[in-house]
C-alpha cells in the first residue's frame, strides 16, 4: 500500500446503498486503522447519505473513476449484482484488494472474466462476501460436525426465505439484472453445505416459481460427491427464516440463525437421546445472550457476521490473514457454477444436473479442464521436480511431462544446487507454457527445496513429482479438474512401475496400497506423498518452518487442510507408474529412516512430553501388527488378495525396520533422517536389479524429445522473462544454459 499511516487501509466503497450504509460504513468506521476515502454510487441521494458517515471521503458517480483513485487501497464492491463483474475487473486492472459482495457475477461467464482479472493482479486479496461463514452459530455447528458430533452425515435440509419487500430495487426483481431467490440466497447456502459438510457438491435438481418477481422460490435436490442428500427452499416472499438440519446415524443438529442451536446424541443400541456437547448448549446460550439469535428478522446491520468478515478482509489485505482463513473469489465462482447448473434444471421440468465436483469420466474432466485454461491466463499446474544432483536425474519425468494432453497449461519447476555444469537441456522445455530452473545451493533436504519451489512458482496449483515415477498422457488433465471442482489436495492412483519384482508389490502396498487400483474417485482423508498436488494458496498460508514439517510428513498436511474444511480428493483417472525398491536392504534402510523421520516430526509437532516419547517408543514393536491389520483388507479390495503370499517374507522386516526409526525417532529426534531419506528417495533408479531396470526402459523407455516450434515462455531463478523459439540441438547454448538475447 502506498502513502498513508503504517498500517493504515484506505478503502473506496463501490455502490452506497443501503447495506453499505446500514452495514459496511459502519462497521468500517469501528476498524482500527481504517479509512474510507472514497464513495461511489450514480445516485445522488445515495452519494449524500454516504458522504454524511464518511465525510472526508471522496465522491464519484462513477465507480471506474473512483478505482483509479490513488488514495484508494481496496474496494468493497456493493453494486446492483449486473455490475459485479464490471467494478472487480476494473478494480484489479487498478491492483486494489477486493471484497467483492455475493454474488460473484450474473453467470458463471461473467465469473470467469473476474477471476481471469485477479489471476492477473498477483498479491491483491479477492475475498468473496459470503459472510455467514463467520456467523458464531454456524461456526460451533460446523466444529460439531468435524468432530461427528452426529455421526456419519446422511441426509442435509435447509431454509432460507425473506418477506417481500416494498422497497426493494427494481433490478432485484428480475434475473437479468441480478435477482431471483436462487441468486439472492441459493448462492449463500449452496456456499454453506460446502462448507459445513466439507464436500462438495455433485449435482442438483430445481423447480421455481414466479410471484412478485422472477423465480422468487425455489426447491432444490442436492447430491453430494459421497451420496448425502440435501433439500434446500429460497424464497423472496415467505416468512422470515435462515435454518439449517443436519442429520447422521447418531443424532441430529439443527442451527437457526434467528433462534440458535440445539441437538440431540441418539445411541443406536438403546436409542436414548442426550446433548450432543453440554459445551455446545451452554456456549450457544452465551451467545443468545450477546444477541447473536433472534425470534424477529434483524437488520442486516445486526447479523454478527458482517463484523467478522470485513475485519477477515482487512487482516488479508495487510498480510495478516492466511489465504484459505477467509472464502475467496473461487468460492464465489463455485457458487455461481451451482445457481447455474439449478437454474438449468428448472428451465427443463426439474431434470437433474450434474456439476463438476466428481470428474468421474473422461468427458467431464475435459469439460472442466477447457474451462480452467480458457478462463484463466498463464500456466494452470505447476510441476515441481528437486534433484541434489543434476538435470539428467529429473530428465526422464520431464521428457514423459511433455506427452501431457495439457503440456502447454503446464509450468515445470526444477530446483538444483546450481545451473552451471547440471546439464539443463532447454530444449526439453518447449512443450510448457513457461519453466523454472532454481539454484539453492547443496540439497540435503527434499522439503527445504520444495519450498523454495511452492514460492516461485506462478500457477495455482501445485503438484509434486519424482524421478522415479512417470505420468500417464492425462494425469495433469484431470488433477486440473478436480482442482476446479473445487479440491484443496488431488492425490493420483499410483500404479507400480516395476510390477516382475515382488519385493517392488511389497514397497507398493506399505506406500502406495490405498491408491492402487483405488476404484471410482472421491474424497478421501489422505493422497500419495510425495506425488500430491495442491493449491498454492493454502501452501503458502504456513511458515516455512511448518510447510517443511507438513511436506516431510504428507499425512500432517492432509490432516491440517481438512481440518480447515478443504477436501482431500482421489482422483483416480489421473495415473502414474511408480519405480519401488527391488533390494530387500534398500528398503529396510529406507522404512528405518522413513520411520524415524515420522516419529521426530510427530513428536515435535504434537509437543509430546518425555513421558509420551517414552511410551510410543516402548510400543512401537506393535505397529507392524496393526499397519498388517489395514493393508492386508485393502489388498483384498484392490484385487490383489492373491499376491498376500508373496509380498508377506519381507513386509513384516520393512515393518519392522519402519518401527525401529519411529521409536528412535520418538526419543532422539530426527538427526540426519531428512539426508539419508533423500539419497533413497532421489536415487530410485539406480537402486533396483539390473533385471527391472531392463524392464522399465523396455516398458517404459527414455522418450525422445518432443520438437515445437511455437515461443515457449521462460522464466529464470533470477527474475529475467523472455520468450525463446524453437532452437535446435547444435543450437543449445554452453552447459545447456539458456542465452538470453533482445525481444
């Protein structure tokens, strides 16, 4: 932010209507270091009112005028919903944060340019007005439900309804202009479920009715991606209501956002009910007593959220809100893509519609991707590749990358200890939309450097790969498109790569079992390490410290992005062919020091006592036996029951070596587990029998070099962009460095 007081948020608010000047100006007047410094509105008599609460404040009737005022830091954006799109692209095109009021546009086409607008303004903030996330009621509901305070969700109902309103402006009587009950309040609870349940939505069905303006009611069907169904009624012109049931096989919560909360625990045997939490009750009475819970509609000015979400907006805006803390303009754009796909159902007698949340055929997952490149500039998936060698380690992964069916969405990131001398043969690049080389320095920790990569890259989603293990032409296509159902982690099926070994079956099955022949995709609560894929943003909310304990240990960070309601997805038409240990004494080396690497960060991350150390350390012995309890169901379930017999010799020495580095671990830290993990992890290739080395260039042989001739995007450690063409091998500059020459 430029000039003004340290700290201070300059903010121009876009539209002064009555929930600006009921709400927003208000609130924004009680913030600490705020100040708004600009209206903008083409009524007059809207303009004076405003101007009156904000009186040093600057007066446009024109809102792209008042964008470009310099004094401006960020807009909140309260227009009649038909110039939504309009104002935040104007408004990004001028580099200021956003909070832009729901819904994000009219349609899902006119969402997509906004979201193309602030791909385009890296760093500014992009915060969709979905306020209800921060109502207190609903927070303690959805805290119940991550701890299945009702048991396994089975069935979801909700109201929304408002009176109708004399008063209210025309363009909020017809669809075209902004109106109707589905975009209205449909978009608040379709963003809601996804967030209270934590799953996304797979398809809907809708029926409306017309009775003082267009589609003022409705009836929805919801289907969720593992089958809960939800019913959800909107109307414009029924009784006030804001309520919410939610119902699982042990009990029952319902939320009213007027009247409060209340649930019952039912236990299946006897069939007794009792509270769900006494800390729930008696909490929720504490904050009836705040005026949190109301038997009359309330003013929007009184609904506690609306406090909540600009401060959330103002934290993000100095840097102080963690992406992935408040629902930004994707969450916007998904809401908008459901209002459509229910809106599509009721032009067709209540059909069912299906929406990209499971892209469970191949067809919707190009469907998806078409819309994630078209409606976004710059590379969509960033892959990222560390070598503590030299380019030829990683060279075979990126010559297999280039026969992606959506190579040219894709951004490749290696991170070396140094260009000079590594061998980089830019040729390899021209495929990609654009490419990374980053020179740290020695490696002697994968995560460190994976970091250093999360940072640099410019796509918005993230995924991790090995030299060991090669993708199949479609695997990026359809990670991209779970991504844009809306997924915080995509994790591949895993197929094994040296399938003739059957000590390779047994390291498959100990890392990789859940995700071989994995069945339809879905949510699950964790993806392969060191092959996932995940949004930048929600990396980039940890310190460095903590992402590299979270990338040592995957299963830490699918724990914590589920716990802040991102859902974890198998996406199991994305595959690839993994490289597994053939030497019993690899792997045993390998188990020892992944184990005690997982003990250290475990202990250290959960700030275990002595004590505690002491006691999973004595009791480590038993892991084999329980890790045998899951893998042996889940080999039977993936079809490989008949291979038991031949991986059982050496799983159990691998168990147990993993079992010793835990203990060791517990009690000593991780000492040098990170380096020696690393020369296993990035040597794959080299430590297998010479037999399944002949296997894998037999069955999947070093690809030869994809020749193009279009500009390829190129971007340098150091900051310098330009576009190379197409060059041929006697035209690689020295040591396979890039020369970089006049545009």
């Amino acid at each position: 932010m430029e000039g003004g007081a340290s700290n201070e948020v300059r903010i121009g608010v876009l539209g002064c209507g009555n929930i600006a000047r009921s709400v927003h100006l208000p609130i924004l007047a009680n913030i600490p270091g705020v100040r708004v410094v600009a209206l903008a509105d083409a009524d007059e008599n809207n303009r004076s009112q405003a101007a009156s609460m904000a009186p040093s404040a600057a007066t446009y009737s024109d809102f792209s005028e008042a964008v470009l005022d310099a004094k401006v830091d960020a807009v909140i954006i309260a227009l009649p919903t038909g110039l939504h799109a309009r104002a935040a692209c104007a408004a990004f095109a001028a580099n200021k944060h956003v909070y832009l009021e729901k819904p994000l546009a009219t349609s899902p086409e006119e969402g997509e340019q906004v979201l193309k607008a602030w791909h385009d303004a890296p760093g500014c903030v992009g915060m969709i007005g979905f306020n209800y996330r921060f109502n207190p009621l609903l927070a303690e509901a959805r805290d119940v439900l991550k701890r299945n305070g009702v048991g396994r969700l089975t069935a979801v109902r909700s109201v929304f309804a408002t009176p109708v309103r004399n008063t209210a402006p025309e363009w909020k009587q017809t669809r075209t202009s902004g109106g109707g009950a589905l975009l209205d309040l449909a978009s608040h609870h379709f963003d809601l479920l996804r967030y209270l349940t934590g799953k996304e939505i797979e398809e809907v069905s809708a029926g409306t009715t017309s009775r003082h303006g267009d589609a003022d009611s409705a009836a929805i069907q919801i289907r969720l991606a593992d089958g809960v169904l939800a019913q959800t009624f909107v109307s414009l012109c029924a009784a006030d209501d804001d309520r919410w049931e939610f119902y699982g096989e042990n009990g029952r919560l319902v939320v009213d956002r007027y009247d409060g909360v209340s649930g019952s625990e039912v236990t299946p045997a006897r069939r007794e009910e009792s509270s769900i939490a006494s800390g729930l009750q008696r909490g929720l009475r504490d904050l009836g007593r705040q005026g949190y819970r109301f038997r009359k509609r309330a003013m929007p000015g009184n609904e506690p959220s609306f406090t909540a979400s600009l401060t959330q907006f103002v934290e993000a805006v100095r840097g102080a809100a963690k992406p992935g803390s408040y629902p930004d303009l994707r969450d916007g754009y998904r809401s908008l893509q459901l209002v459509a796909a229910a809106e599509e159902s009721a032009r067709h007698e209540s059909r069912t519609v299906p929406v990209q949340s499971s892209m469970s055929d191949e067809t919707s997952a190009k469907e998806a991707t078409s819309l994630a490149t078209d409606s976004l500039s710059g590379p969509q998936l960033s892959v990222v590749l560390v070598s503590p060698d030299d380019y030829a380690t990683v060279r075979r992964t990126i010559l297999y990358l280039q026969r992606q069916t959506v190579a040219d969405t894709l951004e490749v990131v290696v991170v070396l200890p140094q260009r000079k001398g590594a061998g980089i043969v830019a040729e390899d690049f021209e495929p990609f939309a654009t490419w990374q080389v980053i020179e740290t320095g020695p490696i002697s920790a994968l995560a460190p450097a994976k970091v250093k990569a999360i940072h640099a890259a410019r796509a918005p989603y993230i995924v991790e790969a090995e030299d060991h293990a090669f993708p199949e032409p479609e695997w990026a296509e359809n990670l991209i498109a779970a991504f844009r159902a809306g997924h915080g982690g995509v994790g591949p099926s895993v197929l094994p790569g040296n399938p003739r070994s059957a000590l390779s079956w047994t390291c498959q099955m100990l890392h990789y079992g859940p995700w071989t022949n994995p069945g339809p995709p879905r949510e699950i609560p964790n993806i392969a390490w060191h092959n996932g894929a995940f949004r930048r943003d929600l990396l980039l909310q940890f310190d460095d410290a903590e992402l590299c304990d979270l990338l040592s240990v995957e299963s830490f960070l699918h724990t914590k992005l589920s716990e802040q309601g991102h859902s974890i997805y198998l996406q199991s038409t994305a595959r690839l062919r993994h490289v597994n240990f053939s030497h019993l004494s690899i792997a045993l080396w390998q188990g020892f020091w992944g184990g005690r690497l997982y003990g250290a960060v475990r202990a250290r991350r959960e700030r275990w006592s002595v004590v505690k150390k002491l006691i999973h350390a004595l009791t480590a012995p038993l892991v084999p036996l329980v890790r045998l309890k899951r893998i042996f169901p889940m080999m039977t379930e993936a079809g490989l029951k008949d291979r038991i017999p031949q991986v059982l010799p050496t799983m159990i020495p691998c168990l147990m070596a993993h079992a010793v580095g835990e203990a060791i671990g517990y009690l000593f830290g991780a000492g040098t587990s990170e380096q020696k993990f690393m020369f296993f992890e990035t040597r794959r290739i080299d430590l297998i029998t010479p037999q399944d080395r002949e296997d894998i260039e037999r069955e999947m042989p070093f690809p030869a070099p994809i020749a193009s001739s279009k500009p390829t995007e190129v971007v340098l450690s150091s900051g310098i962009e330009f576009s190379a063409p197409s060059r041929t091998a006697s035209n690689r500059s020295p040591e396979g460095s890039v020369a970089i020459g006049s545009r």
